[in-house]
C-alpha cells in the first residue's frame, strides 16, 4: 500500500469489499485474479465485512451507446451463460435478500463502466455507514477505474487492488494505476489488505 495514504482508518464497521464483473463473459481477464479474489473473499467472511458482487448486462442489445461503441456479438446479455459470475466464484457468494448484514449483495443492475450509475450500489452502502470501498475485479481500465472514480466523487475512500483487477494487458492495466495513484485511490496488493485487515 502506499505509504503516504496508510492513514485510510480501518473499522471493518465501514468498510466493504466490491468485486466488479468477475463474469464468464470475461472470463479471459478475470482468469488472472480469480484466486487473489477467492482468497480475499473468505477473509472478508471471516470479519463480517460486506461484500457487494456486481454482475454486468444488457436487457436489449440495441438503442445503448456501451452496446453501440463494442457491438452486440461483445456485449453481455442479462440473463445469459455469460452473464453469470465465474463457476469457480459462485460458492463464495452468500446471498442476504431479507436484510441488510454482512452477507453478500449482488448488484445485477449495472448497465455502464460505472458501477454506481443507475444501480442501488450507493444507498446500499450509505444504509451500511461504508466510508472506504476496496474495488477488485475486471475489466481494470474499463468498469475498476469507472467505478472507482465514482466512488471517490460520491465521497469514498477508495482502495484499489493491483492483483485484484486485470484487463486484456498490462499496459492498459498500468495506465490505470497511474492515473488513480495521483488523486483517486490508494494503490494495493491483496497481502497489504489482509494485513490492513
């Protein structure tokens, strides 16, 4: 973790772990970090720490600028075989549809990169009194960065993993970490965070 940004408070009362669209559709990527993010995963479990899995897909492949811009044979259908989080991830998922605790969410309305945009993701965390958000998963440049931008603009402290988000390269990847180190988020490896936990 970066040195100077190791003052983030821990309270595992306010923070939540958010793994971003760890999808058969993009399996390729999500490949690289699933057992970082496995191992993770159960560690959160262990500390009742929240845990919120976004699942990405389109209702209509048509009339949609994210659609539009990648094509409809890229996109992920809701619903469909690659819309459903990675086989290997589905038995770490723990459901809580009754209440609010420290069972997992799934997020199944994100549409966009932004996993905040149009998704419940927000008022659930703030009903939780979640101040610092580490984001895991795929793709790195696209919905991880997106999504932690956001967070820090709703007012999120903002931890995210190095070897818990991966693209289709390590350039695009690395771009990524450069850009949020200067002034969105604190940079990290899974050790730091088990550590930090």
């Amino acid at each position: 973790m970066d040195n100077n940004k190791l003052q983030i408070p821990y309270d595992n009362e306010s923070v939540a772990l958010l793994v971003i669209d760890m999808q058969e559709g993009f399996r390729d990527s999500a490949n690289k970090v699933a057992s970082n993010i496995k191992t993770l995963v159960k560690n959160c479990h262990n500390r009742n720490i929240p845990i919120f899995w976004t699942q990405h897909g389109h209702i209509k492949l048509d009339d949609d600028v994210l659609v539009s811009w990648w094509g409809s044979d890229k996109s992920v259908k809701y619903g469909s075989e690659n819309w459903k989080i990675l086989q290997e991830l589905q038995p770490h998922i723990e459901r809580s549809p009754g209440s609010l605790g420290h069972l997992d969410f799934t997020i199944t309305s994100k549409r966009q990169y932004d996993a905040f945009y149009g998704t419940e993701l927000n008022s659930l965390l703030g009903s939780l009194g979640i101040k610092t958000l580490i984001i895991s998963g795929v793709m790195t440049n696209l919905c991880c960065e997106s999504t932690a931008r956001s967070g820090f603009i709703h007012n999120y402290n903002i931890v995210f993993l190095d070897d818990g988000c991966a693209t289709i390269n390590k350039e695009m990847h690395e771009a990524t970490l450069i850009n949020l180190r200067y002034g969105f988020a604190t940079i990290a490896k899974i050790n730091d965070i088990l550590d930090w936990l």
